[in-house]
C-alpha cells in the first residue's frame, strides 16, 4: 500500500516519530497527542501486513498462526495498547461509551498561590479544563497537561500524563522495528537518548 509517501511500515513509523516530536514540542496539544496515537495504534496493522504476515519463517519463530495472534502479542508486550485502542475506535465511531478512563486537560486553579505560574494567561483556554489544586502540574509554558484518569479505584495510580502513555508506546514500537530489522538503522525521536 502507499499513501502519499508512506509506502512501508517502517514510513509510518518515522511519520509516528516526527508526530511525537511535535507532540513533545506542544505538550498540551489534543491535536498532537491524537495523531500520535492513532499512528501508534495503526502502525500495529502496517508492521503485520507489510513486514510479518508473508514470511512465515519469522511467523514461525515468533509463534504467530494469525494477525490476531501478532494483535495478542502486541497487547501483551505493550499494556497502553488498550487504551490507544478504546482511543482509536471509540473516536472514529463518535462513540461515548465507558472505556474505563477519561482523557482530558488539566489546568492550575486561576491564581492559586501553590503553582508556579497559576493565572497566567487565565481566558487563553477555551476548551473544557479541569482545575485542581496542589501537586499537579500545569505544564509546558503554562498550557495545561493531557491526562488520564482510571478512576478513583486506580489508587495512586488514577492519574497518568497522556505524554508518558504515547512516549511508552513509541519507544515499544522502536525496539520492536530493532528487533524485526535487526542490523537496519531504525530513526529514533530527538527526545529519546540511546544507548
């Protein structure tokens, strides 16, 4: 398949890279983080089809009858997959079920004293924000943070930046390219430091 010039799956990778380096540029950005994460959940379908479902050599070797054991893999190897999935397929259906997380931006109260740069640019936001107090943060330059929530029954683990879930799962699909192409020099993000 092509489309424009991504024509193999290691394409729509480097396209997964330089969206998360913008992502990583505007951290706040709905925008941004969206790309990166239908990228990263579509990547899974390119890699099966383009690189795994015709070479039954590596199928075999890594125990794959079907696309829906190499889906199982994955899920299994990388724990967000899910949640790009209930992302992915609940957007593109206008879908509003219960996906047993939230996903929205976080913003400091207006002038809380306790946060550095509470206030500021208060009105900028137009979108829906939720205001907390204390030890959230607020965010490259101010501009709020993209969250998840998995509810109060997560514990301390309730909430999780969107940037931390994107950033796991580009760095799972770098090392699994390295892994599938090994010798082949597999593009990095500017923000990840190699070994």
């Amino acid at each position: 398949m092509t489309i424009f010039d991504i024509r193999t799956h290691l394409d729509f990778y480097d396209m997964l890279v330089e969206d998360f380096d913008d992502f990583m540029r505007e951290q706040h950005s709905a925008r941004r983080a969206f790309h990166c994460i239908l990228e990263a959940y579509h990547l899974r379908e390119w890699v099966w089809h383009d690189r795994i479902e015709n070479d039954q050599p590596l199928r075999d070797k890594l125990k794959l009858g079907s696309e829906a054991d190499f889906n199982g893999l994955v899920n299994r190897c990388c724990p967000w997959f899910g949640y790009l999935r209930a992302l992915t397929n609940g957007t593109k259906h206008f879908e509003d079920r219960a996906q047993g997380f939230e996903a929205y931006r976080v913003a400091a109260a207006p002038f809380s004293l306790d946060i550095l740069g509470a206030g500021l640019g208060e009105g900028a936001w137009d979108g829906p924000v939720r205001y907390v107090s204390g030890s959230l943060p607020v965010g490259q330059d101010n501009k709020g943070v993209l969250m998840f929530d998995f509810g109060e029954e997560a514990g301390e683990q309730r909430y999780l930046p969107v940037l931390h879930v994107v950033e796991s799962v580009v760095r799972f699909w770098r090392d699994s390219l390295r892994n599938l192409h090994p010798g082949v020099s597999i593009k990095s993000s500017v923000h990840h430091n190699e070994l």
